[in-house]
C-alpha cells in the first residue's frame, strides 16, 4: 500500500509539473496559459480535498466521538479497578471469606478491563498466557538502558499517625527505591543507597503481601498485589543490594565521607532528628577510645558504622558482611545517621576495638591466619568474619584452673566496687516518717498529660509503711563447677564488659542460671550490681527480661526493689512485663509503692497506661502515646547523664512534717 501510494504521488506530481510547462509554452496565449495554470491548480485542491479535508472530517465525525466513548468506559472500568484493588488489599489474611470475595471483584474488574482487547490477546496466542491474571512477570535488570531496574505499583503505609496506605508507583533505580504520586512528578526517594537496608516479609500485619525495606534510618512498609509479586519484589531488592556491594568500588568511600559530614538523620516518620550529643557528637565519642580509629576487622580508616553488641566500630564493607550475618551474631548501626542512646553509647566506649580484637583475635598469629587488609577481596573478608565472630576460631580458650581464678577475682572486684564511693550502692528502704493519726502519703503521677486524667485518682497508701522485700545480698561461694557462664554471671555484678565479652566468645549462653543461687541469671545480677550499661549490653545479647529467679522475680522486681530508677525504665522500654507477680504476690508497682517510690510508680504507671493506649488502637497499632516516649527518653539521659537526681532517698528528710 505503501509502495502504491508512492508511485501515485510521483506520477500526479509529474503530471502536474507537465501541465505547468505546457502553460509555459503558451505564453503567447494568455487564455490557454491561465487555463491551464488554474488547472493544475484545481488538480491540487482535489487531491488535498480528497486526502485531507474528507478523512479528518470522517476523523472528527466519527473516530473521535468512538475515542470519547471508549475513553469514558475505559476510566470507569478503571475506576472500579482501583476500588477492586483497595478493596483486595484491605482484606484481612484471617478472614477467608473476605478474601475470596475481594479476590473475585478484582478478576472480574480485570476481566471488563481487558474485554476490548480479548480478539487481539487470542490472536497473539501463546506470546501471552493469561491477561486477566496479576501475577505479572516481573524481573530484575540491573543493566536497563533507563537505569530502572525494576518499576511497578505497590501500597505504601504512610508514616503518620492513622497509618495510612497509599497506591504509588515504585521504582528501583540507580541504587535506590523510589516512588512517584503521579506520573509527571518528582520522584521521591525512600531508600538512597539499598547497599545500608535489608528487606523481610511481614506477617505480623493485618494485610496479606505485605514486606519491609528497613535502613539504618527508618522503615518502609510495603504491599504487593499478590504473593507472586512479593516475592519479585523482594528479589528485586535483595539483587540490587548485592549487585551494588560488587560494584561498589570508589563509591563506597564516597558514601562514608558523606555520611561522616552529614548532620541529621531521619526517624521511621521520615523528620529530621537531632542525634548530636552533649558536647562531642557519638562519632568522636566512640573514635576517641584507642583503635576504634580503623575498622576492627579490616583494619579500614575512618569508619563510620558500629557493632553495637560487639562495641566495635566497622567500615562499610565490613558493616556489610556484619549484617548478612543475622542479629544473633552482630546488630550494625550508623555512627553518623543513626540517634544512640546515652546506654548505648557508654557500652560502645567501655569496649573498642582493641578490648574485642584481644579476645577474638588471641590465636590468629598462632594459627597463621592473615588479617584482610582495606582493598581485599570481598569474599576473603567475609570469609575470615565468618572464622572470627561465628566459628570463632582464634578465641583462647582457658584452662579449668585459669577460668577459676577469673571467676574468683570478679567475686573480689565485686566486693571492691560495692564498698567504693565510686559507685552508688543499693538503696535502703526509708525510714517510716512521723506522720499524725490519719494522715496518708499522696504519689502524684504524670497523669495530666493524658487525656482520662480524670479517672486516675491518685493513690493513697496508709501512713505506716511496710518496708520493701529485702534483695539478697550478693555473697561469693565455692561452686560445684566452673564454666564460662559463671564467669559471665560474676562479670555482670563486678560491671566488667571486658570479661562478659570473653565469656561470650568462649560460648556462655547469655540467659545461663545459676541453680546453686536461686536460679539468677547474670541480668539479675547486672541488676544487683547496679550498672546501667551492664543491663544494655546483655539486652543487646538477646538477654531475656523476663526471665525469672526461683522467687519468681524478673530483672524489673529486682531493679524495682533496689531503687535504680535507670534500669527500671530500661526494662520496661524492652517489653518486661510488669503484671508478673513474684511467690510473695507482688508486682513491680505493688513493691514500688510499699517502697514510696515516686519515680518509678511513675514509670510504671506511665507504660501500663501506654500499654491499654496501643491496645485500644487495635493489635497492629506500634504508636502509642508520645508524651510516654518524651517522659521515658528523660529519664533514661538522666538516668545516664544525672544519676545522682533519682536518688530521691538520699533527698528524703524524715523530721519534716
């Protein structure tokens, strides 16, 4: 058709151009030679006429109103998508019934989709399977000539109060996650360098296909359409972290410059958080203790992540291989992106480098081992990780007689600190005031700052109080046996984070009890010893705050009943249950206020408030009150900062009326 439209166009140009030259050669006559003219003049109007003027009126007529009408049933059957997607992804995963009928409307809504197209997908045949299924195939192509990678849409829990999800369209490009509202937009990055994230599923949500890309910064919840999609997803991500680990060359430096000169960070909410301390920032903290100045496995300067259970400080590669080991083995954090805790920030500058190396590296010049050097090979690197913190492989271990003189020495160093004006020891109970017939002692909480204030009178307690249960003193024995959790339990009450790192590298199990002194565990004994940072760095080991002594007494009885307000609300910022009761009937608030303790009934009424908030939010809600973390986040600096200013006890005057 093509070819014939040609061959008509050259022979009605030549033979426009023949009656034009005739014209010519009739100069002479000037009615012929206008004739003529207008002739070839008229020939081609008729053939624009024909060409043009009658198709595009045809076009206007009736092409355009056809366009109109599909356009309008396309964005209506659209519409009804949309609602049948929203409506699919809102079904929860326990409720068959609910997700069969949403799975139903969305096959049907595709189906009405697609109904135009239906002759045109039987012809195609075999090149397309099934166009009304979701499952789309999708692939990861880390060299796309655009730089995406992979693109499609997902649900996004948006970080506000109501948790909110919200349809966008998402995109993996040059090493990051992005996103876009609409299609002319900006896009918005959430992740700008998957190299720091990881990616897991979800099942803890009410939503089914729901995954989470997690950075050193903050979190971002994801839905897919389908499992299948998921699973792409997930791929896709994954792909993209360890395509971008291979190649990361210069990059990966660039990456810690940039991150060593940034000065803010952002939360799970995506707001710009302060995380400079007082005075110096966590990264001149930490880098001031000797040998943290270079990566403890590599030996890589300046680095600029940590491993907080481990107290050691990483580079970037080394932060990488950390992580791929799992929680269990080390938890990696930002120094210069991430908030710390001022617990957390202690346990990194009692330990270092240099503490953790002599542990875990005290055979490797005996066993010939060479330590990686800052440009090998990825995988040699991640091969001698693994030896040092998994097989631990150059760890000493002690002999029988060896760990028995550690063990013992702890006991003296506990005793030591106990009796040094360095370190405040437990509290005793108050004496009971002088008080006049009648009269009560009134503990005001911190209850005006939540709404049913009005509903928590506060509570009134007779004027003779009786004293608190007494803690058993810590008193050192000749045990049956010697063994590296019993180094760790007597390290934990000496405060010792050296010797409870070496325990743990010489296989202690962190939750270990003592059945020769009523079933304690060395948090409970971190508790008697009164330290803060000992607390944090077994927690930081997977300790388990609930764990309870043969009294029935958990790590917060014990902080309860000693007064150490910091530990306190420690334990209850990590789920310790403060319903349990111990053989005696009591609850940690039932032993703070026979104590009259302010501070803590204050704690703990705070975060049982807290708690009956976020469960009347429903089972997924994570919010809670934010007054309650505004409260507890002081406590904890002055519990760290101030420990002095909790001494209330120390501040009670018994002769005043």
């Amino acid at each position: 058709m093509i070819d014939a439209g040609k061959a008509y166009n050259a022979a009605n140009k030549q033979f426009v151009s023949g009656i034009r030259e005739l014209a010519q050669q009739s100069t002479k006559d000037e009615v012929i030679e206008h004739h003529l003219l207008f002739l070839s003049l008229q020939i081609l109007f008729d053939q624009a006429q024909r060409s043009i003027k009658i198709q595009l009126q045809t076009f206007v007529k009736d092409d355009i109103r056809k366009f109109k009408e599909a356009k309008k049933q396309f964005d209506k059957v659209s519409e009804e998508k949309e609602a049948a997607l929203i409506k699919n992804a809102q079904a929860p995963r326990n409720k068959q019934h609910e997700v069969e009928e949403a799975t139903n409307i969305l096959t049907a809504t595709r189906y009405d989709l697609f109904s135009e197209l239906q002759p045109l997908m039987k012809l195609l045949g075999g090149q397309v399977q099934d166009f009304s299924n979701d499952d789309t195939k999708l692939e990861y192509n880390v060299d796309a000539d655009n730089g995406i990678a992979m693109e499609g849409y997902l649900f996004k829990r948006a970080s506000n109060a109501f948790k909110t999800w919200n349809r966008r369209w998402f995109s993996i490009q040059n090493n990051q996650l992005v996103y876009q509202k609409k299609f002319k937009d900006n896009p918005t990055v959430v992740v700008e360098d998957l190299r720091l994230c990881t990616v897991k599923h979800c099942e803890d949500v009410e939503r089914r296909f729901c995954f989470e890309v997690v950075s050193p910064t903050k979190s971002c919840m994801m839905q897919a359409d389908s499992e299948k999609l998921r699973q792409a997803w997930i791929k896709a991500v994954q792909n993209s972290i360890a395509t971008a680990f291979r190649d990361k060359g210069d990059e990966g430096e660039k990456l810690d410059r940039k991150s060593s000169t940034s000065t803010g960070s952002l939360d799970s909410g995506g707001e710009p958080k302060e995380r400079s301390l007082k005075g110096e920032s966590a990264l001149q903290k930490v880098l001031a203790i000797p040998g943290n100045t270079c990566c403890c496995d590599c030996g890589q300067p300046d680095p600029r992540w940590a491993s907080i259970n481990l107290g050691i400080t990483l580079c970037i590669q080394c932060s990488g291989i950390h992580r791929s080991l799992g929680v269990h083995f080390s938890k990696v954090r930002s120094l210069t992106l991430d908030t710390w805790e001022p617990e957390l920030l202690k346990l990194m500058c009692e330990l270092g480098n240099g503490v953790i190396n002599q542990i875990y590296e005290a055979r490797r010049e005996e066993l010939g081992a060479r330590k990686p050097q800052p440009g090998d090979p990825r995988h040699e690197v991640e091969a001698y990780i693994k030896a040092k913190y998994v097989d631990r492989r150059f760890v000493r271990r002690p002999s029988d007689e060896e760990l028995r003189n550690k063990v013992v020495s702890l006991s003296k160093q506990e005793k030591r600190l106990s009796s040094s004006s360095e370190h405040l020891p437990p509290r005793p109970p108050p004496p009971t005031p002088k008080l006049r017939p009648g009269q009560l002692i009134q503990i005001v909480f911190l209850s005006s700052h939540f709404s049913d204030a009005a509903e928590s009178p506060p509570m009134a307690m007779p004027a003779t109080l009786p004293p608190p249960s007494p803690c058993k003193e810590v008193v050192f024995y000749e045990p049956k046996e010697y063994s590296s959790g019993l180094q760790l339990y007597w390290a934990a009450c000496a405060r010792s984070l050296p010797d409870m790192s070496e325990a743990l590298a010489h296989g202690a199990e962190v939750n270990w009890v003592n059945t020769e002194d009523d079933k304690r565990t060395p948090l409970i004994m971190a508790v008697q010893g009164g330290s803060l940072v000992t607390c944090e760095f077994l927690l930081q080991n997977a300790a388990n705050v609930n764990q309870q002594d043969a009294q029935g007494r958990g790590p917060l009885h014990h902080a309860t009943m000693l007064g150490h307000t910091g530990q306190v609300c420690l334990f209850l910022k990590r789920g310790a249950n403060q319903n349990a009761a111990d053989i005696d009937e009591k609850t940690p608030l039932t032993i703070a206020v026979d104590a009259a303790n302010a501070d803590i009934v204050t704690l703990l009424r705070l975060a049982k408030m807290n708690e009956e908030m976020r469960e009347a939010e429903g089972p997924y809600s994570q919010s809670g009150d934010e007054t309650y973390q505004d409260i507890f986040q002081d406590f904890t600096h002055m519990a760290s900062n101030d420990p002095d200013k909790l001494n209330r006890y120390q501040q009670y005057d018994p002769q005043r009326p």
